[in-house]
C-alpha cells in the first residue's frame, strides 16, 4: 500500500547477537533433522528481540524454511483467543495454499476454530474432550506440514498471550516427537510481575528436553558505536557516545530514540523520561498525523486501514499520504502480509495511548465500536465479537458494552478458549447491574441462542441466573472449580434463599427446574474436588425435578442419579432410575445424555443377571453414528462395553471392541479417551495370555500426547497387574504408587479400592504376611463387597482364600483362621454367579476354603478345572490345574499320581510361556517334591499338548485344520466372524505359525486332536 519507506532512525546494520544466532541456528539444524525443537527469547522491552527474529527469519527463509510468525495482542487478549496461533495458521495458509487444505481435510469443522478461513465451526457438546481434540489435531496439522520441509512458527510478546494460547503451546511442546518444526516465542522479562502467568509456564517449558531458554543483555559500548555509526552513517563522536551510553544503558529501542533526538536536534536535548523522548518524536509531526497516530493507539495493537480510515474520517489518499509520514518517521509500521498498521514498538504505543486523557480514550473507543458496528467487514470475522467487547466496554458505556461483551464469550466458547469465555463473563458481571433490566434480558437470550450457555429454562431465560450459569461452566471447564462452586452457591441462594445453619435449603421456592440444574453442577463440581461422594447434591436435585413436566434438566438430573447409584449402590432403584432417564432423554431430545444414560442402563441390565440384554444396549450406543456433539460419548462407550465383556469373561471379544474403540479414538484426534480404552485392551490381553501383546498396548497409551492423570494412573494400574503376576513385585509396587493418585480422596468409588485391596492382599500373601491379609480383608469387605462389584469382588476374595490356603501350617496363622474363612464366607453371599467367570471364579474360592480348613477340595478343584476349561483365560486355567494336581497328591490314590503328572505339566507350560514365574516356581517345587517329571521321559508317549491354547482356541483350531473360513468357524461356535478372526490371530502367535496351513498342519504334527 505504502510502496517503500525507509527510516534514518533505524540502523540498517544487524548489530551483535552472535552467539544468540548461533543458538538459533543450531535449533533450525536439529529440526531440519527431524528434532523439534522450540527457543524462549526473552529480554527487557526494546532490547532487540523482534529484531533478531527478523534477521534469524531471514536467514532461515534463505535455507528454504517455511516461516509463519504471529503476535500476541497487547491489549484484549481474553477477547482475542488463540490470536498468534490463528495469525501464524493463516500466513501459512497463504504460503502452502492448496497443501494446507489437504493437511486439514477432514477436520475443517474442528479447525476452523483456529482458523475460520476452512468452513463453519463444528457445532455441538462444547466439553473439555472438544478441546484435547483441538489441540490435537492443530499438532497433526504441524506435523504434516512439517513432514518434508523445516517449519519455523514464531510467537512473539508471549507476556501478552491468552491463556489458551498458553495451554495451546504447552500441548505442542510436549506433543511434537518427530517432525521438523521449530517453535520460537519472545516475551519481556520486565514484564513478568511474580504472579504472572508466563512464570510458571516457562519453567514447566525449560524442563523438556526439546526446549532452549534465551535471554538478551544489552549491548556493551562497542556494539552501541557500532549502533549509532550504522544510524549515523560515521562513527559518533565519543562525546555523544558517552551520553547515548549512560542514558541508555545498552537497551537498543532507546540508542535508536536518543540518537533520533540528537540527530533532529530535538528542543531541549535528550529527554528526562523516555516517554517524554517518545512523545516528543510525535509532537514533531505535522498535526493531522499526530491525530491519526493517536486515533490508531487506541484502536490496539494492529489496526486495519479501512477501520482507521472510518474512525479518522481521512479519505484513503489522504491517509496513505498521512500514514506514510508515520513511517518514514519510525512511528508506525505497516504489517506484512495485512492491510494494518501497528507502531514500531509497543513502547511507542503505550507512551502515545497514556498521553490520552482518560476522556479522550473513551471517546476515541466509541468510535471504533460505532465503526465496527456500523461496518462489520471492517475486522476479520473470528476478531469482531472480541474487539467490539473491548471498544464498548473502554467506552464506558456499559449499555452498549454488555451485548457485546456476552456476543465475544459466546464466540470464545464455541472456539474451545473456556478460560477466556470466563474472564469475559466475569467482566460481563460486573456490568451487570449498570445496564437497564430489559437489555440484560434480551442480552441473555441472544446469548443463550448463540451457545453462550445451557438453556435452562426457557420460560426464565434472560435473568441474572442464567448469567450465573453461563460463568458457572465456564469456570469449571477453565478449571476454575473454587470459583465455580462460590457462583453455583450464589445462585443457589438467590433460588432457594439463604438456608440456615441446621436445615437443608427449600426446595427451588418457586423455581425449582433451575435450582436442580445448579445442584446438578455443584454435585460434578464437590466430586471433583472430593468434598463429597455427590449424593447429597444429586438427591437434592432429584427431589426439586419430581413432579415437573419433562425437560432436558429433568434427564441430566436423572442421568447423573442413575450413574452415582450404578457405581455405589447398584440394584432395583438405580435400575428404574436409568429406565427413566433414557425414557426422559428420548422425550426431551437430550441425544447425547441419553447415550450416557443408556450406558449406565446396559451395566445395570447386565448387573441384573441378564447380560446379553444389557451388552446389546451397549453395543447399541457404539454403533450411534459419530457428530461433533456425541463423539466423547460414543468412543467412551467402546471403552465401557469392552469392559462389560472383560467382567464376564468374554476377553476376545472385549479386544475386538477395544481395538475398534482406539482406532476410531485415534481417527478423531482424541488421544486420551485412545489410552483409556487402551487400558481396557491390555487388561482382556494380559487375560487370554497374550502378555508382551499388552505390554505393547501400555507402552503405546502412555506413549500419546495429552494423556490426562487419571488414564495414566488406569494404565500404571494394568502395569502392575502385569508385574504382579509375573512376580516382579517391586515393580508392581512402583506401578502401583504411580496410579495411587487418580482414583482415591475422600470418596473413592468401589470399583477402584476393591482393586487396590486386592493387590495389597497379593502383596502381603507373597510376603508371607497372613495377618495383614486378614486385616485388609477386614478392612475392605468386613461390610461385604457392594453389589454390582462381583468383577472386582472375585478376584480379590480369591486372593485372600489363597492366602489362607497357602497359610495353613503355619504357626501364626492358625489363631484367627476359623474367622478369616468365615469373612471370606460372608464376602461370597450374594455375589452373582450368572456368568461363567463368576462360576469359574466361586468354585476356585471354595475350594482354596477347604484346603485352608484341612477339608478335601478335590472335587471342588476338579469342577473348577472344568469351569476354567469353558473359558478364554489360560492363567486362570493354569492356576486351577496346579491346585487340583495338589488337592490329588495330598489325596493319594489310584491314578491320582499320573493326572497331576498331567495337570502339572499342562499349567507349567502356560506359566512358562507367558512368564508367570511365581506360578511356574510353584509348580516345579510341587512337581520336585511328589517326584514328577515336567519333562516327557524318552520314549515315553507324551499327552496331546496344550501349547496354550485355551479350550475355545483349540476348537477353533480343529475346524480351521478343517478348511473352514472365519465366517463358517463363527457360524458353527455361535461366535462373530470377527471374534473367530481374532482367535484365529492368537492361535498363529502361540504356534508361530505364519498362516491357516501351518497352523494346522503344526495341529496334526503335534496330535493336538488325538483322543
């Protein structure tokens, strides 16, 4: 627009910053090698930081770097989420064109967000899930940009940066692996008050490995000469070296200010203040472009050429020839790739914008909202909302400010910026009572229309709760939680009145829809900070919605109830309460509540013994259809079902579900709800005996980016099942310790301190210490294991039982014995036995009892052993085998020396194989003792062997030793075709096998079907 402006001010010659250089350049090489790496450039205002950018850009530029460079704002930035990045986004959209829009295919609704040049935004559930997915997909987008050529991303003023913006470069920082990006950010250390933001940020940031702190000095005398001689165009008297010197002190913006006043001989001299030396470089202007420089330091840190020319009310030749003159005086800049202008420095801007009279700003910040309102086109469209609710709300107009203050939070929250959308909605409380009753209601219903918030009530919708709402979620999707509660409290006291100390609130008074719906988000809000288990919230909740007509509030009322009774007090009523819910779901609409309340209905329906039922429901809301509103949902549901399946024992086909659940997790750029269902796979894995198999799935979940603390704490626990049974006990403790944070607190659920007591017990029982077994047990189910708990219930009475089992002869464990047995007795009464794992799992229990009695538990081990033997669990198989092999050597008789023979050596091949070495140490002392033989003597005919496989395994191996395909093998099991696949799968690892043939032909080879 201005063609070429040079400026006599500025020195034409890069000065020093060798070594930082240096630095610089060695980054760009290791990212050019495919190391990310990312530099902090930080130094006082005017030191010289933008310049050595520029001239690092250049020189990157040069090598054939792809640069994209976006700056923080100085002013507005909680309006202006994600702004550098989505500057940076849109520079490289103009360089890459066309390859961009590939990189981004697919996923233009959720990246829009950040760029809104791609399409409309995403509309749907605007949760925390929506936000990781963001993130995410912004570092694949960097990745493949970054794949075949260096990326250079710059982020300068990171002082002024947002806190998405922040959150956002953390996740990237910690997410890049292995592309060619170089991330640079700038920032002014003079800036950095000890309560700012950026502090802890930066050293979280020098932590990682990838991340390099710079920080500039001023310059020394030498290099101010070597300054001043490039701006003077000869080396500067020594004289005023000296004076240039000591006023300066080495800060480069001011060598540059102080020379300009020399050299134009300024009236007076050098300045006592610098921003008197500022402000006297604009008074020497021409009037009309003081005006125009002052207009434009108001309007921000850029202003666009057709918003200033609307406000300064110039015609565009006569502001060209005006802005020209700004430049050429080292006032204004224009930006580079951007009809907008911007001062040279931000110093320049704040000393111009604080010359103002508080009168002038205003007024000067009237005119731009009018501009804007009048002429929308004027900003780009994601800035709008934001700059309005600057402009207004610096007018001091709170009328005019409040709408649009309440339009950027709307706009922030569909763009994922939560914490942003919280400080607008702060603001726009404190607005509030200044603005006339009538506006604020239509404020907030336009709002509430453009997805400020939930809808509560639409009879209500406009008052001073729905703001409260509005700041109550935003709060608490920004993590402000604390602040959250207090405003949920407020509200509540409004709606039902000021309780007294000794009673409960009154019932909603006379609006009792809203105050459920408060007192569904302080139920969310007391669990997670562990104040409360939620019960007391959500009953109160569910008291106010009795009676009323249904409603969206009603369903999530009855949603959240439904789930808190599956987890703690499963049974009839929390049964009843689920078939409501999803009945009130369909009624109201509430699609995506109603998939997480059919959810807690299929676990309740399969609780209640009928278990195909319950997995049809649950397979039904995996097969929903994925929307931008439901996705967390219905991936978490893979996770879910694949668990249900997990608990009954059907461990094939709870990893053909977990393994779709992942790949479509992956696919959709949720990377933690990938590792939770991750967890889920290893756990059925470790099952069917396919250990290193789960050690890969763990190590690929803990391996993904912006994983939360409660998915690592679930894979740590997988871990240390692993450890455990493989005897690796200091491991298991260390697993154990990493996990100890994410279930526990005040209230932990059952599902959660079942499993940790099961472990101690594990622990303690290897330890030998069967006094502590007995007080853990005591402690965990001296009340009985709640109901709905029998998957985790199991496994930890089996552990006790064994312990006493493997206890008896032992001196100290023979006072309390009797007791012991007896608790573990009780513990059993009432834990269903309906699926065949259950059974499996009962009968290995009662028969560890009557050994610990002295009593004959071959029978019961040998119902075991065929229990265990209908089952896809080769460890749980093994494990009974080498019991009942016990239970016969004990008991003597005919034959009963040759089937443990064959027991021993069947379990001692699984053990082996799988490298369960406390099993396998187990079985060679038993098998030593009795004087067996592990190994087959010469000559001597050998069993059919097991080689793993499980019962399920070997039938399906004879029928693919038969020709069948995969679906003819699912239709005669009664299985899916995709389960027989995935057995086909586990019998070519165990065999080694390299295909159907081999496979079989390894089958005949070994007699594996001889009878």
């Amino acid at each position: 627009m201005l063609g070429t402006v040079q400026s006599s001010h500025i020195s034409p010659v890069f000065v020093g910053r060798s070594a930082e250089l240096t630095a610089l350049g060695e980054a760009l090489s290791r990212a050019d090698a495919g190391e990310p790496r990312a530099l902090f450039v930080g130094g006082e205002a005017g030191v010289g930081k933008t310049r050595l950018i520029q001239e690092f850009l250049g020189r990157a530029a040069a090598g054939g770097a792809v640069v994209a460079l976006g700056g923080c704002v100085e002013v507005g930035a909680d309006a202006l989420p994600y702004h550098p990045v989505s500057t940076a986004l849109r520079s490289l959209r103009r360089q890459l064109g066309a390859e961009l829009d590939a990189a981004v295919a697919g996923q233009e609704g959720e990246l829009a967000r950040l760029l809104p040049e791609l399409g409309e935004m995403d509309r749907g559930r605007l949760e925390t899930d929506g936000r990781a997915r963001l993130f995410e997909l912004t570092v694949r987008l960097l990745e493949r940009l970054a794949a075949d050529r260096t990326l250079v991303l710059v982020l300068e003023d990171l002082h002024w940066a947002d806190r998405s913006t922040r959150e956002l470069l953390s996740y990237l920082l910690r997410a890049l692996t292995d592309s060619r990006l170089l991330i640079v950010a700038t920032y002014r250390v003079d800036d950095l008050h000890r309560r700012h933001p950026l502090r802890p940020a930066l050293a979280e940031y020098e932590r990682l490995h990838t991340v390099t702190r710079l920080e500039l000095l001023r310059f020394d005398r030498a290099e101010v000469r070597r300054q001043l001689a490039a701006i003077r165009g000869e080396a500067p008297p020594e004289q005023v070296l000296d004076r240039i010197f000591d006023r300066s002190e080495g800060n480069a913006f001011f060598v540059e200010e102080l020379a300009c006043s020399i050299l134009e001989g300024s009236p007076g001299g050098i300045s006592d203040s610098l921003r008197d030396l500022l402000l006297v470089r604009v008074e020497a202007l021409p009037d009309e472009v003081q005006r125009v420089v002052r207009i434009a330091a108001e309007g921000g840190s850029e202003v666009e050429f057709p918003l200033l020319a609307t406000v300064t009310g110039l015609a565009e030749d006569e502001l060209i020839a005006t802005l020209r003159t700004a430049v050429a005086a080292a006032v204004l800049q224009p930006c580079a790739e951007d009809e907008s202008f911007r001062f040279r420095h931000a110093l320049m801007r704040e000393a111009v914008a604080g010359d103002l009279l508080p009168s002038e700003r205003s007024r000067l910040s009237r005119r731009y909202a009018e501009a804007l309102e009048s002429d929308p086109s004027l900003v780009r469209s994601e800035e709008r909302a934001g700059r309005l609710a600057g402009y207004w709300f610096d007018a001091r107009d709170p009328a005019r400010a409040l709408p649009a203050v309440i339009a950027a939070a709307a706009a922030a929250r569909g763009r994922h910026a939560f914490a942003e959308q919280h400080q607008l909605l702060e603001r726009a409380l404190e607005l509030w009572d200044d603005t006339p009753e009538e506006l604020r209601r239509r404020t907030m219903r336009q709002g509430v229309d453009d997805g400020l918030c939930p809808a509560i009530s639409p009879d209500t919708a406009g008052d001073f709760v729905d703001l409260l709402a509005a700041i109550t979620v935003a709060a608490r999707l920004a993590g402000e939680r604390e602040r959250a509660l207090a405003i949920c409290k407020r509200a509540l006291r409004k709606l039902e009145g000021a309780p007294s100390p000794s009673s409960r609130p009154r019932p909603g008074e006379g609006d009792p829809l809203r105050a459920a719906w408060f007192w569904t988000e302080r139920h969310r809000l007391m669990r997670a900070l562990s104040r409360s288990d939620g019960w007391d919230e959500i009953g109160h909740a569910q008291e106010l919605v009795k009676g009323l007509p249904p409603s969206v509030v009603h369903a999530e009322v009855l949603t959240n109830a439904a789930y808190w009774y599956a987890v703690h007090q499963p049974g009839p009523t929390a049964l009843e309460i689920a078939q409501q819910a999803v009945e009130l779901c369909r009624l109201t609409g509430a699609e995506t509540t109603g998939l997480a309340a059919q959810h807690t209905l299929a676990w309740l329906i399969m609780d209640s013994g009928d278990l195909e039922a319950g997995l049809e429901l649950a397979r039904d809301v995996c097969a929903s259809e994925l929307a931008p509103d439901n996705t967390d949902v219905v991936l978490r549901g893979y996770g879910n079902l694949s668990t249900a399946l997990h608990g009954i024992g059907r461990f094939a086909e709870a990893v053909e579900v977990a393994e779709e659940g992942t790949a479509l997790a992956e696919r959709h750029g949720l990377p933690d709800i990938a590792s939770f269902v991750d967890g889920n796979l290893a756990e059925s894995l470790a099952q069917l005996g396919r250990w290193a198999d789960a050690d890969a799935v763990l190590d690929r979940a803990l391996g993904r980016r912006g994983v939360s603390a409660r998915t690592r704490g679930q894979v740590a626990e997988q871990r240390a099942e692993l450890a455990l049974v493989r005897g690796v006990y200091d491991d298991t403790r260390r697993f154990l310790a990493e996990s100890a944070g994410w279930p526990t607190g005040p209230y932990p659920e059952p599902q959660h301190t079942l499993t940790v007591a099961k472990f101690a017990i594990a622990l303690a029982a290897a330890d030998g210490r069967i006094l502590d077994v007995r007080s853990l047990l005591e402690a965990e189910v001296g009340e009985g294991i709640p109901s709905g708990h029998q998957r985790y219930g199991w496994p930890l009475l089996y552990e006790a039982a064994a312990a006493e089992a493997r206890a008896r002869g032992l001196a100290v464990s023979e006072v309390g014995r009797e007791a012991a047995v007896e608790r573990i007795r009780k513990g059993m009464a009432g834990q269903p036995q309906s699926a065949p794992l259950w059974a499996a799992q009962a009968l290995m229990v009662e028969a560890e009892l009557l050994t610990a009695e002295g009593r004959d538990a071959t029978a019961r081990w040998t119902e075991a052993v065929t229990a265990a033997e209908q089952l896809e669990a080769p460890m749980l198989l093994a494990t009974a085998r080498s019991r009942l092999a016990e239970a016969l050597i004990v008991q003597g008789g005919d034959g009963s020396r040759e089937a443990a023979g064959e027991l021993l050596r069947q379990a001692e091949a699984v053990a082996r194989e799988v490298g369960a070495a406390p099993l396998e140490t187990e079985i060679t002392v038993l098998a030593g003792r009795a004087r067996i033989p592990l190994r087959q003597a010469e000559g001597e005919a050998a069993p059919p062997p097991a080689l793993g496989l499980t019962v399920r395994e070997r039938d399906v191996l004879r029928l693919v030793a038969a020709g069948r395909s995969n679906r003819q093998i699912a239709e005669e099991l009664f299985i899916s075709p995709k389960t027989a696949s995935v057995h086909v799968s586990n019998i070519l690892a165990k065999l080694g096998a390299s295909g159907r043939g081999e496979a079989a032909a390894i089958a005949h080879r070994l007699g594996v079907f001889d009878e």
